[in-house]
C-alpha cells in the first residue's frame, strides 16, 4: 500500500465549492488533513464544506473569500491559521475558462483573468510562506493548463494568465527549496466540473450530461473526460512525502489530448 502519511497536515483549497476544488479537499481530507476551503457562493461553499465532512469525518473550515481580493486572500490565509495553527499545503485552484480572439478581449477581461488566476496565487503563497518555513516545509500547488505551455488560437487571457503561473511555479519553486517547501503544477483539461455542468445546460442538447460527456470524450485520446477525484488522487501524490523530490515540475492531466509534455 502506498501510504501518503498527510494525516495531521493543514491544507488550503481556493476554489473549493465545487468540481475540481472539492474534488481536491474531499481527497485531503480522506487522508487526514485538516482542509480550509474557499469560494465566493457562501451558500454553495457551507453545503460542500458539510458534504466533505459526512464523507470522510475529516475537519473542513469554509471560508468565504473573493480571491481577486487582496484583503479576502490574506484574511483567508489568517483565517486558516488561526483554526488549525499553521498552513502546510496550498492548493491555488480558483479559476474559470476565459478564452477569447484577441481582438475581442477586452482590458477589463485580460485583468480579471489575471486577478482571478495569477494574482491569486501569488498573494496566497505570500501569505502562507512565513506559516510554511515555521513549520519546516510544505507544499504549494498551483492548477494550471496545459495551454499555458503550448496556446492556440482564441485563448487569450486564459492561456497568458496560465503561463504565468506556470513560469511563477517553476521561479517560486527555486527560491523555496532551502526552506523545504515545494511547488508543481498540475495543468489540466477535460475534467468534469461544475462548468461542464453549465456549459451542458447552455447547449440545448437533449442528451442526458452522461451521454454529453461520452460524446465530449470521444475527442480523447482516453476515450472520457476526466473526473476530478483523479485531480484529487494526483494533487494529494505530489503534496505527499511520496513526493519529497519533486518541485518546479508540471505533470499534465488531460487524458493524453496535449501535445507538449
């Protein structure tokens, strides 16, 4: 058996209501961690935060926070160490498709991607490093996409904002290593979420979401679209002592569609 020994460590989910993001804390919490999870929808955050509690008898704090705020993010991050007493895993996950032809993006809209994705990361990591290097180590994730290595047409600002965070992983990785703490990526694509869910609904299809996402998969080189329990599984390997020499690395989960590395 591979044991991931994450029992007693405190974890942090942006992003945390739905999809990916509860995919995430439902895992960590599964293995023993005491999970702070934040979104926006205080309502839809309480009723996941509780789900992920019933599941796994795991301790789940939710904290309602806009990530594009400065002030939310540190008061997020304080607030998590306040409960738990410190901070040992950050998963910088809060994110929506933003894809566009550049002449159609906006100032306002290259901003608010930016905010949302990259600035969000950044402040968070800024806040929960001095609790990290306390602690004598600990983990940053930052959920990313495979367009960030590699963008196409129509992708702007979401592809942009992802290079960053990609080249951010890679930089904060190296001024971090001393302190041992580590920082990946996971870029990801195809993976069922709450947005596959609406994006669904705005089709008009008569298809039940089953049979949506069997037709979305067909385009996979694996055959189906992701689930986020599979983000949760990756995530929690690479946070773990299993994981004690990796860092600066961007692992892909996408079913095999990317074609960079």
């Amino acid at each position: 058996m591979l044991e991931l020994n994450l029992e007693g460590k405190v974890a942090l989910v942006t992003g945390g209501s739905e999809g990916i993001g509860k995919g995430v804390a439902w895992k960590l919490a599964e293995e023993g961690c005491s999970v702070a999870i934040c979104a926006r929808r205080e309502d839809v955050l309480e009723a996941a935060a509780q789900e992920i509690r019933d599941a796994t008898e795991g301790g789940v704090l939710a904290i309602q926070a806009d990530v594009t705020k400065a002030e939310d993010v540190e008061r997020m991050v304080s607030t998590t160490i306040e409960a738990y007493g410190g901070v040992d895993i950050l998963v910088n996950n809060a994110g929506r498709s933003a894809g566009f032809l550049f002449e159609e993006a906006t100032d306002e809209m290259w901003l608010e991607d930016f905010d949302l994705k990259f600035w969000a990361a950044v402040r968070a990591s800024r806040h929960a490093l001095p609790s990290m290097k306390e602690r004598g180590g600990g983990s940053i994730i930052n959920v990313t996409h495979p367009g960030g290595k590699a963008p196409g047409g129509g992708s702007v600002p979401t592809s942009i904002s992802r290079a960053a965070g990609i080249a951010f992983t890679k930089a904060l990785s190296k001024d971090t290593a001393a302190y041992g703490i580590r920082v990946n990526t996971v870029c990801l694509t195809n993976i069922k979420t709450a947005q596959g869910v609406r994006a669904w609904e705005a089709s008009g299809t008569d298809a039940s979401y089953e049979a949506w996402c069997e037709e979305q998969g067909k385009s996979i080189p694996l055959g189906r679209l992701g689930e986020s329990s599979e983000v949760g599984d990756l995530v929690a390997f690479l946070v773990s002592e299993r994981a004690a020499f990796i860092t600066g690395a961007s692992v892909n989960i996408d079913g095999g569609t990317s074609a960079v590395v």
